[in-house]
C-alpha cells in the first residue's frame, strides 16, 4: 500500500529505534525526529500508518507500538513492555510498593506471560558470577513466594536488600545458598522471599569496559 513521504518517514525511524534498542521510540521522539512539533500532528501519522496496516497500537499503553509491515516486507516486530524496577524492599510488603521508575524491556525477552506481575532490580555484589550475574546488572525476577528446589529466588535480608539465591529443600528445612558458598542452614521462619528470577538484562557500555 502506498505510503507517503512522511509516513515512510516516520515508520523508517520506528522501524530504526525498534532495531537498535528493541522499544519503540516515543510520541515525543517520533516528532522530534521527523520534524513535526505538535503531538497531535505525530498521533495523525501513526493513525494513518495503522489504518493502512503497517503498524498496530495498544490503546492502553501510550508507548506500545507494534511494527506489522515494514513497507517491505511482511516482518513483524514485538512489543516493549514497562517493567517497574524496584530499589527498597520490605519482608512481608508487596515489592511494587518502592517503584522507582519503568524500564521498558521486548516481549520477546521475557519467557513468561505479560500478564504475571513482573519486577526489576540491581544485583549488588558478585556472589551469582558464575551464573553470570553481575554487579549492577538488571534481574528480571516474577512475583512469588513460592519456589521448586534448585530455582533462583530474590530473597530478602534483614537490611531490606534484595539477594539472588539458590533455594534448596531438606527433610532438615529449606536452605538458601549462593553459587560463591556452601549450603548454609536457615530456618524457614526466617526467608523471605520476593520472587523467583526469569532473566538478566546488562548495559552494553558495562561489558565493553570490562574487555
């Protein structure tokens, strides 16, 4: 179907941003980029763009645009989905409770459904290395306090820190333990756990300053 100059435009950037940080960009940026200064104006050529089918939005999430016809071919890009990231938490309190802000990760990098109530947070130190867990990575991790013997779980300290262990299951009680340490005895009692970790995102500028 026939596009004009500035709706090829405006998809081709789409299609950039899509490409080159696996999100689409912004109404804000989208107009920034393609020289149009008014939001109603960028709102005008994604509509056009969706009713000649080339792109699809979700009507709830402002910043959910999805890429269905490149204008070349028929390839289809995902979604970005805003995950809370998370810096406090509290034993016993919900972890959404301390959002700090949303970072916004592809559909197709989260092995779960959407609908599961997803968080982020910052590992700290560097007991998860051989797991390939950095200090200062993003874990993805699902709400639950519930976990299978041998999965990766956040569990809470006394210091309200969220730590990356292994949970272990005994006749002698439930242990948690680090890739760093031997099996370590803790009363059931006394782990909290805020979740079970799905996945790891990393900076690129953080791994080449590590080469």
């Amino acid at each position: 179907m026939y596009l004009t100059p500035r709706q090829r435009e405006v998809l081709d950037f789409i299609n950039k941003e899509v490409q080159l940080k696996g999100y689409p960009p912004s109404v804000r940026e989208i107009g920034k980029a393609v020289g149009l200064s008014s939001s109603a104006s960028v709102h005008s050529q994604l509509a056009k763009l969706e009713e000649k089918g080339f792109i699809r939005k979700d009507p709830i999430k402002s910043r959910t645009i999805e890429v269905i016809n490149n204008g070349e071919l028929n390839a289809k890009t995902g979604k970005g989905i805003p995950i809370p990231l998370v810096d406090i938490f509290s034993p016993g309190q919900a972890v959404f409770q301390s959002i700090k802000e949303y970072l916004i990760i592809p559909e197709q990098l989260i092995n779960t459904p959407i609908e599961d109530k997803l968080f982020l947070f910052q590992a700290k130190g560097n007991d998860m290395l051989k797991l390939g867990i950095l200090d200062g990575d993003y874990v993805l991790a699902r709400q639950q306090q519930v976990a299978l013997n041998g999965e990766l779980v956040v569990s809470i300290s006394n210091n309200n820190q969220p730590n990356i262990n292994r949970l272990f299951k005994s006749e002698k009680g439930v242990y948690l333990t680090t890739e760093e340490s031997a099996i370590n005895g803790v009363s059931f009692k006394d782990i909290h756990i805020a979740g079970k970790v799905i996945g790891v995102h990393r900076k690129l500028n953080k791994i080449l300053s590590k080469v």
